[in-house]
C-alpha cells in the first residue's frame, strides 16, 4: 500500500485539521513537504509506519515554539481523530490504545510547523493518509476505555444511594 499526498488524494479542497492552531503555513508546492507513508503489520500488534520524507526537517526540539519554515513535526489522525504527534519518520501506531473499532480506517498523516500550524498548498493541507485493517482482537474493549457501561454505571449508582439516603432522612423527620 502507498501513501498520498492529500493533495493528490482529495478531489474536493480540505480544511486543514488545525487543532485549535489560527493560522496556516502556505506553501507552493515546490517547497512544500514531500513524502511517501510505508505501513507494515507489526507481528505483535499494531502497525510499524514510516514517513520518508524531503523538503521537511523533524525538529522535535522546537516544538510548540516559533515557526521556521520547512522545520515541524507532524499530527497523526486515526479515522479524523488526532491520536499523536510524531518528531521523526518512524512510529508504532498501537492498534489497541487508539482504534475505537475492528476493520477499515484511515491512517492520516499532516506537517505541522514547530507552532502546530498545519503546512498547505492553496489551504489543502500537506500530508498523507492510507488506509488500514484494524483487527478486532487489535481493539480494547469499550468498557476499559471509558466508553462502555462501567463508565456510566459508576455515577448512577451513586447518584441513587445519594437519593435513597435523602428519602430515608427525610422519612424519618416526617413520621
């Protein structure tokens, strides 16, 4: 499987996920970020990923501080969800701490500049994105997550012992 450029990828313009960043890095596509996504099954879970890249230097140390142009770091999104950032060209995405489903998902991935602000050409924003097979096993069950049952169940439960406890006092003085 090979990554595009969401450039080449969309055929309609994208709004750059700018994770509350209130401005953009235009570029011409000349200098803007090149790169190609490599992700392989990690036979112990998760997916190993590399991003080859040129026209872009991976500063980790100057993140979230001023931009520089062709200097960042990139956000990675797992089906649109923003999972991490990533400060060089390999990464392990772990399947069971961030997928919040089994099957097909996209894996994106966007330069950012050191100030978090997303790198575009004609404000689409410059990155990649491949799609992946997540297996189910590869999942963390919803209620370990916060997502499930037990995440509701907690409150609720004391929510009644409050009431039942305000009911009793309130019997008590009554009678």
């Amino acid at each position: 499987m090979t990554g595009w450029i969401l450039l080449v990828a969309s055929t309609s313009p994208l709004h750059a996920y700018s994770d509350g960043a209130i401005t953009i890095h235009e570029v011409a596509q000349e200098v803007a970020p090149k790169a190609s996504l490599e992700v392989k099954k990690d036979p112990t879970g998760g997916f190993n990923v590399h991003v080859s890249s040129s026209n872009f230097v991976w500063r980790p140390e100057s993140a979230s501080r001023e931009h520089v142009v062709g200097e960042g770091h990139a956000h990675v999104y797992l089906d649109g969800r923003k999972i991490m950032r990533i400060y060089n060209e390999w990464f392990h995405l772990n399947t069971y701490q961030f997928a919040t489903r089994a099957g097909e998902q996209i894996v994106s991935i966007e330069f950012v500049g050191n100030d978090h602000a997303p790198y575009t050409i004609q404000g689409i924003p410059v990155g990649l994105e491949q799609i992946i097979d997540v297996p189910f096993d590869e999942i963390q069950p919803a209620s370990t997550k916060g997502e499930g049952a037990t995440s509701f169940l907690a409150p609720s439960l004391a929510f009644l012992i409050i009431v039942l406890a305000g009911l009793l006092i309130w019997r008590r003085r009554v009678q």
